[in-house]
C-alpha cells in the first residue's frame, strides 16, 4: 500500500510475541526498480532494532494497514515548524517530501551525513529552505525550545510539531506552549 503522510506501521518477527511501530515514509510512485509503496528508517536504538540491524531477517509481518500518526497533523495547518532529533527524521520524511503547507525544519542530530546519507541530507535542504540540520557532534545539544520558538516567530508559524523522544518532546512541547505557540508530540502512554 502507499499510505498516506503521517502514517506509521507495525512490524514483527514475531508476531505472537511483540509488535514495533516506525513511521512510515510513503512512496507513490515506481523508481529504481521499486514498487509504490513506503520505506521506514530502523535506528540502532533499541534491542529489537539492533538486532534487525545485526542479524536481517529472512522475512517480517506487518499487522493490518499503516495507522495515521502524530505527523497527520500537519494537514491542518498553512505553515508549520517541524523538529526532528535523530531517526525522528523518519517520520517527518513525508511530509518533508510532500510538505502540505509550507514549513520550516529543525533536526538535531550526530553527524547527519555520515549517519543518514548526503543524499537525504541534501532532500532535506531542497525541499525545506530555511532547513536547520543541527550537527550535535561538532555543536552540542541546542535549546530546542529556543530554536523552535524563534523559528515559528520568524516564519509566522500555526504551530510546531516535534517527534523525539519522549524526555525531549514534553520539554519542547511545555516550554513552547507556556510561550504562547501550540506545539504537538506524540503520546508516550502505549
């Protein structure tokens, strides 16, 4: 299936044991030999990624169609911040290549290049002007509430959505909500 932006899906490789859910980053159209449908980015984060990194699997289940997500939001708004640490790149993948509004990144992350690609880098730079693709490993962590704050000032922002983990999203969304600009993250209660 193609889904639609803001999705995530399920995988398993055990599917009477556990389920891991990753955005999915939907691709309509047939290229270099693919089929339309999506890809998702598996981070070395966890035990399950690690070892799906380690040991790739012969095959894996997917359970139902991919469920909307926290980055369906974005459909709702005329412009947007989005804020992005790590592989939270993923899920803001979709959007970034199919943006429904015009919108404003920041993504904050050790060694972007290196890590994820000069290819996804350079997308990313393309398809959002005004990126900021934060290099924690020369830089050190940023004040995400600052930078996010700042950015939907300058650029007129309805709000800012954040995908992160879970220490980092409550801070961004509390310090910018207490600041007077609506912020989204995902609900860490699953």
């Amino acid at each position: 299936t193609v889904p639609v932006n803001g999705s995530f899906t399920r995988l398993s490789r055990k599917p009477l044991v556990e389920w891991h859910s990753f955005a999915t980053i939907p691709a309509p159209t047939a290229e270099k030999g693919r089929k339309p449908g999506y890809s998702l980015i598996v981070s070395n984060a966890g035990d399950w990624t690690k070892n799906a990194i380690r040991e790739p699997p012969t095959h894996i289940w997917t359970r139902g169609v991919p469920t909307c997500g926290v980055m369906r939001i974005a459909t709702l708004f005329n412009r947007i911040v989005i804020i992005g640490t790590g592989s939270g790149i993923g899920p803001l993948l979709g959007h970034i290549q199919n943006a429904s509004c015009p919108t404003r990144l920041i993504w904050s992350t050790k060694n972007p290049e290196q890590t994820f690609g000069e290819e996804l880098c350079r997308t990313i730079r393309d398809k959002v002007p005004g990126s900021v693709i934060h290099d924690t490993r020369v830089s050190g962590r940023p004040d995400l509430v600052k930078m996010g704050y700042n950015m939907a000032k300058g650029f007129g922002a309805e709000a800012v959505i954040i995908i992160a983990n879970e220490k980092i999203t409550k801070k961004v969304v509390y310090g910018l909500e207490t600041r007077g600009v609506p912020a989204y993250g995902a609900i860490f209660d699953s």
